[in-house]
C-alpha cells in the first residue's frame, strides 16, 4: 500500500462522498492526476468500492467518473 494509496482511502471515508480522480489530485496534492486515476483503480478492484457515473460530491460538475466506499452507494 503506498502513502498516496493510504491517503485516498482516508479521503473517501471520511465523510464517505464520492470523489472524482481530479478532486483527489487536487486535494491531496498530486502533481499528475493519473497517480490518482491509478489508485482508484486499484481500490475498485478491491471490491469495497465503486466507481460510476455521477456527479462529483466536491466539483460538483456534470456527471464523471466518480469512487466511493461501496456502502455509500447502495445505503
Ligand atoms: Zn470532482
């Protein structure tokens, strides 16, 4: 688990909104946003999370690809 990888769980749990992989970079920083793209990938692949269409819980632009926790989706 890398560092970048721990702080985007952390970011998607608190509180448990959808996120899109710009807003990610952003918030924490990256200097490319496919090091975001790259770790939400690899948290959908885990199977706790979700990414969809819909619009992001922080730009709140048209719908986008999007990740959340599993939980917020279907709660
Ligand atoms: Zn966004």
């Amino acid at each position: 688990m890398t560092e970048i990888a721990q702080s985007v769980i952390k970011l998607l749990a608190s509180p448990p909104i959808p996120w899109c992989d710009d807003c990610i970079a952003r918030e924490l920083k990256l200097p490319r946003r496919q090091q975001a793209q790259a770790v939400t990938g690899v948290l959908e692949e885990t199977g706790q999370y979700d990414r969809y269409r819909e619009s992001c819980s922080q730009c709140e632009d048209a719908p986008k690809m999007v990740i959340s926790i599993k939980s917020f989706r279907h709660a």
